[in-house]
C-alpha cells in the first residue's frame, strides 16, 4: 500500500523515477525466489563466482552499456536506433585488426599456423581497443551532425546508420565470419577477476558516464536542450554541440558494448552482433524513468537498472523453460507494463483509488 | 444589472490545496447571465485554479459549484462543455495549418453522401463568424490571420460545439493590438447581449474598466470582493489586488530623474547601419552606459527583431556593431554574454524558462553556459547564487528546487531575469518583461531597471505598454513596419510618439 502511494505520489517524483525499475526488479527477482530453485545460488569455482544472479549481471553488460549512452540521447529529446549496427561496425573492426589475413588476397598461405595461436594479433590489442572505440565514435557523429546541423528527425537520422550499418559492417570483414583465438582480447568479454571482467569495465563506463554528465556542467545542458532546445539557445547553450555530444558519447558506449560481446563470443558476425539490441537500450532507458521523445530529466542509475531488469526477465524465462524465441513475447508485455506504469492517466487512477483506500481505512 | 434570478453560476466556498500550497480559500464566484465579469488578481492570486475548477481541469477540494440552480460536479473539461462552461486560452488551442471553417467544425463536419460537404461546411462557418461581426475568407489557414481573429475563432468555436451559457477568456488580450482588442470587446459585448455570461480574467485594468460590469478581486488564494466596477475607483482597485497602497509609480518618476544623471558619455554599444533583409530595415542606435532605451511600437514593428539582432540570435546582413569601441564578430548568444550583452525574450514560456528544471538551475543557467562545459558550478555555489537572487528580487517560491513550472507567470519572469543579473552584463535587453504580470511585480521590474541603470548598467526596454515605456526609459526609440521610426529624447510627448507609432507623421 504506502509503496503504491510513493509510486503514485507527484512531490516525490524523484525517487518514484527509480522506484518504478527497483520495483521491477524486485518483482522478477521475487518471482525467481518461489520459481526457480537454486536461482539465488552462489558459488566460487577458481576462485571465479558463479551462480544465476552473476549471469544476469555479466550478459547484461552490453545492454547496460548501450543504456548508458542511450539515456544521454533520448535526454536531449532524441533517440538512437543505430547503436546494434555500429556494435556490427566497431566488432569488424576490431576483428578485421587482430586478423586481416583471413579477408586478404592470399588466403591459402599460412593460415592452419595461426588458426588456435592464442597470442596472435595483426596490431597489438590496445590498438585494436582504441581504434575500434574511435570508429564507434566516429559512427556517433555522423548520427550527431545528422541530428543537430542537418537537423533531421532523430528517429530518420539514425536509422540511416540502423540500415547501412551492418552492410557496412559487412564490406570491413568481406562478409566472412572471423574466428578470434587471441586470449588478451578475448579476457575483455570472458576473463574474471573473481566476477566477470566485463562487469568491471561496465561499472568505470558507468562512473565515468556520472562523473562526466553530474560533475560537469553536461548534464544540465543535456536536460535543458532537452526540455526546451529554444530556451537553451537564448541562455548562451550551444545546443548542437550537446547533442552532437550526446550522439558521440552513445557511440562510443556502442564501441565498448561491441568490444564485450565480440570478445565474449570471439566470432565477427556482422549479421548477429547487436541484432535488436537498440531495442532492448531504449526500453532500459525507458523503464529508468527517461521520457522517451520529451526528453528532459534523466537518470543514469535507472537507466542501468531498467537493463537489469530486462537482463534477468530474460534469464528467468530461460529458467522456467520458455522458448528462447518466445522471449520477445515477454518483453512486449513489459513494454506495456512498463508504458502504464508511467502513464500520466494510470498514475492518476492509482492516486485516485489510493487515497479511496486510505480513507476507507481512515473510516474503519 | 445583477438580478440574482439570473445566475448562471455559482461558485460557493471553494478550497483547493496543491502539496505545499493552499490554492484557494473559501472562495466564492458568481456570474450572471447578459453580464462581463473581470477577475482580477496578481500572479498566484489564484485566478488560474479557480477558473481551473470551473471548467472541470481541477477537482476543488470542498465548496459547491451551481450550474443553473442545480449542484453539478464538474468531472473533466469534455464535462464542462457539455454543461456549456467554454474557455478560451491565453494561447490558441487551434490548428493554424487547418482552414478556419475546418477549425470551426472539425468533428461536426456536416456530411453529404458519406463525405465532407465541403460547401455547406465554409457556408455554416461564415455564418457563425458573420454572426460575430467578423468577415474573413473562411477557406484560408487560420494561422494566415492574425491571433485577434484566430482568438475569435478559437471564440466562435467554443460557442459552436457547446452552446455556451458560460464562456471564460483567460488573458484573452495579452498579445493583442488596441484595434484587435476593440474588435474582440465588439465580440464580447454582443455575446453579453445575448444573455451569455463572461468571465474575464486580464491583467490590464484599463480593459477591466472598459468592458467589465462586475469585478472580482482575489488576492492570495482568498476572496477580497465583488464590485460593481462602475463605482470602483481604480486606486481602489490596485490597493486592494495589492493589499497596500500603490505610491511606486511616483517613485519610479522620481528614480528616473535622479538616474538619468548617472548616464555615460562614451557610448557603450553603437549599431551602424545594421539590419537584416527580411527582418528589420538598417538602423543606428547609440547606447550609453546607465541608459535606459525605451522601444515603443505596436506588435510586430520590428522590436523584437532589434533585440534579436543585437543579442546574436540573429546575424546582421548588413552595417556594423561596435562595443566598447570594437566592432563586434561573434553574433551568437554565447558571444553576447561574453561581452555582457543579456536578453530577456518576448516568449517567456517558450524561450525563457526551462519549465522542468528547477528555479537554482534556471537561475545558474546562462552563467554556467559562459563558463563552458567544465568550469562547472558546484551545488553549493549554485544554491548560494540562486538564493541570492530569489532573495533579491523577491522571487516566491517555496525552495530553490522547485520546478520553475510551479512558479506564477511573475515569479517565472523573475527567475529568467535572475539568470541574465547573474551573469552581470553591462547592457540587459529586456523584450516584454511585464507581458502577464501582475502591478505589483511590475513595478518591481520597472523600479529594478531604473536601479540597475543607476549602477550603471544599460537597458533596452520593449513593451506594448507606452505608459511603462514613458516612465522607465531615459530615450524612447520608434519602430514601425519593422524599421525604426524616430527617437525621442528628455521629455517626451505621449501624443507625439502615438502619432510616430501609428504613423500619422513621417
């Protein structure tokens, strides 16, 4: 009852914006409690942490990544429906840069020699990080420039990269798949430290993401070029370059969610890698309590939650036996969940029937 | 005149309480039918809510609401409608993309053969306007004409679909011309004729003491009174919307004198020659340090244009700016503050405020973007900034974290206005900062200016109201058809400016 009433409660809009993901969570979570046996089950093999709850966290990384950058796009009153083509693009890259000799003329040469070397790269693995971060950015921009000096429609503008995208991907590694053998990268999406390697890189993208949007002046203009672009304009907020920012940055959290899942199933598939995955950002940053197309306030936290929450929506389906292809069954109807519990009408008729409640309660 | 036998409406004893605030107190309302009823208040008076309850927005909190002697509970504004309560907003809720005959009848097109009996529609609406003593070309866009006619239109409408017995014009004239507004108060009286009763809620007292026959006061959330306004004499009526008595206006004519021997001899900004092909003809323009320009004209005379122009939003095609001697490169808004150059715009909802923010981040906003992207403000900083200004200019509001949305139209304008004397510029352009403020707030405003002058800051001053132009500017510069007219110095002629508006002299 009183979670209901701060859920619906207008003066503590703040924390409602975050209750509505924990709730979610707690919800699933629960669920997994009376459903799943031993889903809460933990355990230390190698000195590595193993268990369903750290599944969840780890195949969430991409996601939460993609949220991350998401949530500064769609704050700007945007959205981004490219960021699974560029995963596609900065994953072909990447390969492309350990191993060209694969889509090179001389194809017969030496190849069985390197195929299974766990220590070969073409370029060192740094390298390969960097350069691949930097083609997610760039990627980024282009979305940017699109969006705020051609000042296309973000929807249109970045479905131009949604589409091209995985051609383009496709043309990097010359349409094959790339075994990856080498071991370093491969840590990026497999190693642990205890937990998941991934999870770590997770967390800094995410501080780093805090500390540049809350202890910056970005955030700020990001939620003000957001509410009222023309108001931002006429206070001095160069708002092209906010948004042009906004799309760069969401770039390069597409690079860092392409880095994981590439390494974690060392294949460049430019056809599979981020497939949907947009889908999945927008919907975490959705459930975060970020207002899709009005843009304005956002919140990173929530944004990381909702990719949790879906993450383990998903790891409980598989749990209880449901279809791998019936997953996006589910979803829809956490989309619509999800769309009525911010719904300004719902959360009136759950005010309304709250304070009913109460004073029911006050009468008896 | 007010026979009680034809109330229409009675509003009796009505409470509403928002989180934090209470909005309405024991407030009563009762309009009759054939009669012009002004409400009258300053900002957060509670106008807004009440007229809000009345047409079914909000849901008040105790009191009674009589709708032709039977109690009704006015469920949404659909339900208001339907009882025949029509309101009409600040801002057209039409569709200006649409002709005005579709506007008209969108939704009760009448039909032929399964389709849009076109004919018939554009017939139906030319009588319904002629019926309003307006003759326009009903196939056009509605948004082709000016807001007087869309406003009658949105009027028309509101009378079509409800068959209204009660109709309520929220500021109805606040972006009108003195014509357009005699043609709305045609409109006005012929519906009083026709036994409708009209709620008019206006911050112009003139225009109260024109058209109204009954005034209801409001003052901080409570009823102050209902006057016959015939009898009501106007200091009457400032004293109690105020709740004190008004002698700022002779203060403020007495700041202006002694400001005046404040002003510089080097000019701080100098534009020669500047305009823009298609928005404002070439014009010089001197502004010394401690100067208040005044720039009078009627809506759409280019003044806004002028002040766009010299805050950078716009480039200049042509002529030359020069501050401080140098001539000025970087048109853009982050130029401008940079060389202390602030504007207050015209459009406070749309180019002001930022409404989700809150009043501390409203307030640090234009500071905050001169220092760029890392020099970032720390919250406290931010606090002690923001509760500076909200201290300084009296800003209510009930926390520095208030969303700047919950704040009046008044204390909105204060907050944009704290942004800009953050920033300590040299030269505030301020583009119809009193627009849908309250007497009090703008005496404020006007008695501000003239302070800030004195310390030797200049101001540009842009209203529609040449009786707050008179009194705060030190000059007065002309526009008309988007070009500047002439310039009046010392002490200037109201009559003679009057004729240099509507150009009776060239």
């Amino acid at each position: 009852m009183s979670a209901l009433r701060s859920v619906f409660s207008r003066s503590r809009l703040r924390e409602s914006r975050l209750s509505v993901p924990i709730l979610a969570l707690a919800v699933i979570l629960l669920f997994d409690f009376v459903f799943v046996p031993g889903f809460f089950n933990l355990e230390i093999r190698d000195g590595h942490l193993f268990g369903s709850l750290v599944d969840i966290l780890r195949n969430s990384t991409p996601t939460v990544a993609l949220a991350i950058g998401m949530t500064l796009v769609i704050a700007t009153g945007g959205v981004d429906l490219s960021v699974g083509a560029i995963m596609a693009i900065a994953a072909s890259v990447a390969c492309i840069l350990i191993d060209p000799r694969i889509v090179g003329l001389n194809l017969q040469g030496d190849i069985t020699a390197v195929v299974g070397d766990p220590t070969y790269s073409f370029v060192p693995i740094p390298i390969v990080i960097v350069a691949s971060l930097a083609v997610a950015v760039v990627c980024g921009l282009w979305n940017g420039v699109l969006v705020s000096f051609g000042r296309i429609q973000p929807m249109v503008a970045t479905l131009i990269l949604m589409i091209a995208g995985r051609g383009i991907a496709q043309l990097i590694t010359n349409s094959i798949k790339i075994i990856i053998f080498n071991d370093s990268f491969a840590f990026i999406g497999n190693g642990f430290i205890v937990l998941p390697f991934s999870l770590f890189i997770v967390v800094a993208l995410f501080a780093g993401a805090w500390l540049l949007t809350r202890r910056t002046a970005i955030g700020l203009f990001v939620e003000s070029v957001g509410i009222s672009f023309r108001a931002s304009l006429y206070s001095g907020i160069n708002e092209k370059r906010i948004k042009l920012f906004a799309y760069a940055f969401c770039g390069f959290c597409a690079g860092v969610a392409a880095l994981i899942a590439v390494s974690s199933i060392r294949t460049s598939d430019a056809n599979q890698i981020g497939l949907y995955t947009e889908l999945d950002a927008i919907l975490a940053v959705v459930i975060g309590g970020t207002v899709l197309g009005a843009g304005g306030r956002f919140s990173l936290l929530g944004s990381l939650i909702g990719a949790l929450v879906i993450q383990a929506t998903q790891t409980s389906m598989y749990a209880i036996g449901v279809a791998a292809s019936a997953i996006t069954a589910v979803k829809a109807v956490m989309v619509i969940v999800v769309i009525l519990l911010y719904s300004q009408q719902v959360q009136d008729l759950g005010r309304r029937i709250a304070g009913r409640l109460a004073r029911r309660q006050a009468a008896a | 005149m007010t026979d009680p036998a034809r109330d229409i409406v009675v509003m009796e004893s009505i409470d509403k309480s928002f989180p934090g605030v209470q909005a309405l107190k024991q407030v009563s309302l009762t309009l009759a039918g054939g009669e012009i009823h002004a409400l009258v208040g300053e900002n957060g008076a509670g106008k807004s809510t009440l007229i809000k309850v009345l047409t079914g927005v909000e849901r008040p909190d105790g009191g009674t609401i009589t709708l032709d002697g039977a109690e009704v509970s006015i469920r949404s504004p659909l339900h208001a409608q339907s009882l025949g309560i029509s309101t009409v907003y600040q801002e057209v809720n039409l569709c200006p993309n649409l002709t005005v005959a579709e506007n008209l009848l969108i939704g009760r097109q009448p039909m032929k053969l399964g389709h849009v009996d076109w004919n018939a529609m554009n017939r139906q609406a030319r009588e319904i306007l002629q019926g309003l003593d307006i003759e326009i070309d009903v196939t056009r866009p509605l948004g082709s004409y000016s807001i007087a006619i869309q406003q009658m239109a949105a009027i028309a409408r509101a009378l079509v679909i409800s068959s209204a017995k009660v109709l309520v014009l929220d500021e109805p004239t606040s972006s009108l011309t003195g014509h357009e507004t005699d043609q709305l108060f045609r409109v006005m009286r012929k519906l009083k004729g026709e036994g409708i009763a009209i709620l008019f809620i206006t911050h112009f007292l003139d225009q109260v003491y024109e058209v109204s026959d009954r005034v209801t006061i409001l003052r901080n959330g409570a009823l102050v009174g209902v006057y016959e306004t015939a009898v009501l004499p106007r200091l009457t009526l400032i004293t109690l919307m105020l709740g004190r008595s008004l002698t700022e206006l002779d203060d403020i004519n007495q700041h202006k004198i002694e400001s005046s021997q404040h002003i510089g001899t080097e000019p701080l900004l100098q534009a020669d020659g500047v305009g823009l092909v298609g928005s404002i003809a070439p014009f010089d323009l001197v502004l010394h340090t401690g100067e208040v320009v005044g720039l009078a004209g009627l809506l759409g005379s280019g003044r806004t244009e002028m002040a766009q122009l010299l805050f950078g939003i716009d480039q200049p095609t042509e002529g030359s700016l020069t501050m401080d001697g140098k001539r000025v490169r970087n048109f853009s808004p982050i130029g401008s503050i940079e060389r202390g150059v602030a504007l207050c715009p015209e459009d406070r909802k749309a180019e002001g405020i930022v409404a989700d923010l809150t009043v501390r981040e409203n307030i640090i906003m234009a500071m905050q973007a001169s220092r760029g992207w890392f020099r970032h403000l720390s919250t406290s900083d931010q606090y002690a900034i923001a509760d500076k200004y909200i201290k300084l200019l009296s800003i209510a509001t009930p926390s520095a974290d208030q969303p700047v949305r919950n704040l009046s139209g008044g204390n909105q304008q204060k907050v944009i206005l704290a942004r800009w004397l953050a920033t300590n510029p040299r030269l505030l352009i301020l583009d119809e900062p009193t627009r849908g403020i309250d007497v009090g707030t703008k005496a404020d405003i006007q008695k501000l200016v003239l302070s800030l002058a004195e310390e030797g800051k200049s101001c540009i001053f842009i209203s529609s109201e040449l009786e707050e132009v008179l009194r705060t500017s030190h000059r007065v510069v002309v526009m008309r058809d988007r070009a500047k007219v002439t310039e009046f110095a010392g002490e200037v002629d109201e009559r003679a400016i009057m004729n240099a508006i509507a150009g009776g002299e060239a």
